[in-house]
C-alpha cells in the first residue's frame, strides 16, 4: 500500500505544482492587463482635459465676437466721438444745441483740425 499511497501523493502533488504555475501565469496575466487599462485609462482622463480646456478656450473666443460687449471698451485716443453709426446705418449725431446743424458742426470740426 505504501507504493499506491506514494502514487496517490505523487499525482497529487503534480496537481498542486500544476495549479500553482497556472495561478502564477493568471496573477501574470491579470497585473499585465490592469497595468494596459491603467495607461488607457490614464490618456482617456487626459484627452478629456484637453477637450474641457478647448471647449472653455472656443466659449471664449465666442464672447469675444459680435453681439457681446467687451470687458473694456476701446477709447478712441484722438478725440470723442462726434456722430455714433447704429447697426442700421443710421448716424446720430451729437446733442448739437439750439441753431446749430449737423453741417454746420461738421465744417467746425473740420476747421478745427486744420
């Protein structure tokens, strides 16, 4: 009975080196793919910033154009403006006072920077 019961120990213990070598290579194979879906993982977290700081930069730039006013207004170094354009077309011209026409404000102005 000794040389069956070293058989039946012997078989066993080729099971029990056999599993550990496949436990061995699935630890492997489970650490080498986390390690793969970290980094993608990673550059998906990472594209994703760079889409959020281009959508803040074109929500931006959309302020920026017509239809918004800016956050400073541009000052026209020269002088005051004398007649404002509307989107229309239509010119105001400015508060002139009593007897005194656009076209007579135009030719002062005009005297004035010869």
């Amino acid at each position: 009975m000794n040389s069956r019961s070293s058989k039946s120990e012997s078989k066993i213990n080729q099971v029990f080196v056999g599993q550990k070598k496949m436990a061995v290579h699935f630890d492997w194979k489970i650490s080498s793919i986390y390690s793969e879906l970290t980094k993608k993982f990673k550059s998906l977290s990472d594209h994703v910033n760079m889409l959020d700081n281009q959508v803040a930069q074109t929500v931006d730039s959309f302020k920026k154009e017509e239809g918004f006013l800016p956050r400073k207004t541009n000052i026209n170094p020269r002088r005051t403006a004398s007649v404002v354009t509307l989107r229309s077309g239509k010119q105001l011209a400015p508060n002139l006072g009593k007897g005194i026409t656009i076209d007579e404000f135009i030719e002062l102005e005009n005297d004035g920077d010869a």
